[in-house]
C-alpha cells in the first residue's frame, strides 16, 4: 500500500494537512494483528487532536485577533464629541465630555488586554500547529516502516496474503518486529505531545498573565442620571454663533 506523505514542514495552513487516513489504516491493521490495543486507543486520540482540538484554538485566536468593538467604540466617542462640541454646550454637553474622557482610556487599556491575550492565543495555536504537523509526520513514517517491515518478513500485516519470505521467521520475530515500531512511534507522539504541553505551560505564564489581564479588564462607568442630564433636551444649549444641527 502507497502511503501518501505528510505535507512539507512549511506549511501553515491546518486546511493543507488532511489526517492521513492510509497511514492510519496501516498502523490499526498492524496493531490488531499482534493485539497492540494502546496504539489504537493512540490514534483515535490523535485523530480527535488533528480533526478538531486544533480548529477550536485557531477559531480563538482568529476571534480574538478581529475583535474591534473596543478600538470601534472610542472612534465612534471621539466622532461624536467633535460633533457635539462645535455646537453644543451646557451641563449636558458637559457631562458626555466627562463621560467619554472617562471612557476612552478604559477602552484603549480593555483593547490592549485583548491584544496581549491574542498574541498568546496565536503563539498557543501556532504550536499547536507545529505539533499538528509533526504528528503527521510520525504517523506516516510508523506506517512506512510497517510496509517495509511487511515486505522484509514475508507477509501483508493484517491480510490472508501471503509474499515471498526472504528468510525464514516465526510469528515471535514478527511481532517483536512491529511491537519495536510501535514503541517508536508511541515515544515520538509522547515526546511531540509533552513538549506541546509544556511549551503551552510557559506561553500562558503560570495564570499570571491571563489573571493580570482578568484584573485591567475595567468595566465601563455609568454615564451618570443621564436621564435627568444627559437625556434631557432642555440641559443641551446651543453655542453662541453656532446653528442647531
């Protein structure tokens, strides 16, 4: 069986880097037949890491790099005091320009928060990613090897086909053979995945970070009674000189 290969290692985009499925039969055939049942329960958890944990975080990182509602919502207060200020005046008028003084520095710092949090979210999918691709990687050499190994011992692991042996082997040597493979194969995914984890570890700081963030996320004063100041038409007067909008 022709295993298709990984990817190159340049690839970013997790679209390009199908789970391959080939390779994936080959190992779960090779496994049943010497009863390697941790390297199945292995690859079912592989496949749930490739085809969906990896979507979930770069979703994440995506939401959090487009969000502008906070950059949006200081433009549209600075917008809106400009207007304001060329024909209106009184206690009204005053009470938004204290409002929006207020406001537009608690924005600017909620929107700094998400920056910081976004480029941790990209940093987290970015290895993820590397991961993503390494495991692959693995994958298809695991599966390589089994064919290989397949031709060198004489028979088509899994199958009632019979090939030509090269040499004459028991059914000890074959499953010595692939139990060394999957002993490779268990060790790289081992080995990609911990240092996954622990390279996450640093990139979220303990907690500290994210729990730094959690602080300065300030919520938005009232405006006030706007109702009896703000909301009030009588309370908004119209500058000397200036024509009413």
């Amino acid at each position: 069986m022709i295993v298709t290969p990984p990817p190159p290692p340049g690839t970013t985009d997790p679209a390009a880097l199908p789970y391959p499925d080939d390779a994936d039969v080959v190992i779960r055939r090779a496994a049943s037949f010497v009863g390697a049942h941790g390297i199945i329960t292995l690859l079912d958890k592989l496949r749930t890491f490739i085809a969906g944990d990896i979507g979930k975080v770069l979703h994440l990182a995506d939401t959090f790099a487009g969000h502008s509602a906070l950059t949006d919502a200081i433009d549209r207060l600075n917008t809106a005091q400009l207007k304001l200020s060329s024909a209106w005046h009184g206690d009204a008028a005053d009470q938004f320009a204290t409002y929006a003084g207020m406001a537009k520095p608690i924005l600017t710092q909620n929107q700094a928060s998400l920056v910081t949090l976004t480029k941790t979210m990209s940093s987290i999918a970015e290895t993820i990613i590397d991961t993503y691709k390494n495991l692959l990687i693995v994958i298809g050499k695991c599966a390589i090897n089994i064919n290989q190994l397949g031709g060198k011992i004489g028979i088509a692991i899994g199958t009632s086909v019979v090939l030509p042996p090269l040499a004459p082997i028991s059914f000890k040597d074959i499953a010595d053979a692939l139990n060394t493979a999957f002993a490779t194969f268990w060790q790289d995914c081992l080995t990609l995945l911990g240092g996954m984890v622990t390279d996450i570890g640093k990139l979220i700081g303990n907690r500290i970070e994210l729990t730094t963030i959690e602080t300065t996320f300030t919520a938005l004063p009232e405006v006030g009674t706007s109702t009896g100041v703000i909301g009030d038409p009588a309370r908004w007067h119209v500058k000397p000189g200036a024509s009413q909008p």
